[in-house]
C-alpha cells in the first residue's frame, strides 16, 4: 500500500505517483476528512514516524520561516526538513516543486520568506555534505533528480531518504 502526503496541500491534496491514499496538511482547516490542520512552521506533521512513501511540497517550502526568534531562536526550515524525514519510510520520497532564485518571481510574493537556490538541497539535506546538520537536521537525502521547471521558475528536486 502507497501512501502520500501533501504539504500545503489546500482543500484538494495531490501526489506524484498513483497512491492507495493521499492526505494533506495545511494552515487552513478545509473541512476535508482527509486534510488535517497544522501549521507547519511551528507545528509538527500531524503523523507518526515512518508512515508515507511520498511527501510533495508544491509551492510550499518558500513560505517557511528558514529562522523565527519567539523567545529563543528556531530553525523552522531545518525543523520542518526533519519532520519530513520522520514521517517519510526509509527510502520514502520527498518531490519539492518550489520557485527558486535567481527566478523574480521568488521575490515578488510578500509571503515568500524562504529562498531556494539550486544548491539548497544538494549542500545542506544531502547524503554528502549535510550541512544543515549544524543547525540541527538529524537526517538525510540522497538527491535523486534536480532540474529546473520549463519557465525557469521553479526547482523541482526529488530526494530520497536515506
């Protein structure tokens, strides 16, 4: 049985793969069974460990905080990056579609607040470098495929966790 997660999904939740069951988690509370609510810049992934094959990320990560200070500092992004790893099962997908820089589009929307660069993933969640290690990410990926969108706009990077 395949199981997908959407973040950000919006009242309709969506995968890359043809899965038994496709959920989402959004900010918004859509009435949709298979929707739950949170707030993933400050909460938790609303599932247990271990329990998605896929988790898609479509014009999300860039509205996640990469730091907030609220009485101490947080690394949201990185926190976030280890929420996925939790739920994923291990050699589970993580299929981020998001717009990067140097794309302007990156810049114009107010609640983009996380810039994406083509060297995000590869330096900081990869299997090699894993430099978001120092601020805290306890796993990592293996960069299956990285390539930019047909406008440019967007990066879409698919890892696999390791």
């Amino acid at each position: 049985m395949k199981i997908s997660l959407d973040l950000g999904s919006g009242p309709q939740p969506r995968s890359i793969a043809e899965c038994d069951e496709i959920w989402g988690v959004d900010i918004s509370d859509y009435g949709n069974s298979r929707v739950r609510k949170a707030d993933l810049a400050v909460e938790p992934i609303p599932w247990p460990d271990n329990y998605f094959d896929i988790v898609t990320a479509f014009d999300f990560l860039e509205h996640i905080p990469r730091v907030q200070y609220v009485l101490h500092r947080r690394n949201c992004f990185v926190e976030l990056m280890n929420e996925i790893y939790r739920v994923l099962k291990p050699k589970g997908i993580l299929y981020s579609d998001t717009p990067a820089f140097p794309a302007p589009e990156v810049f114009r929307d107010p609640t983009h607040v996380n810039i994406i660069t083509n060297e995000t993933f590869p330096l900081y969640f990869d299997d090699y470098y894993r430099w978001a290690g120092k601020y805290g990410f306890v796993g990592y990926f293996h960069i299956e495929s990285q390539k930019w969108s047909d406008n440019k706009i967007n990066l879409i990077t698919c890892m696999k966790k390791v």
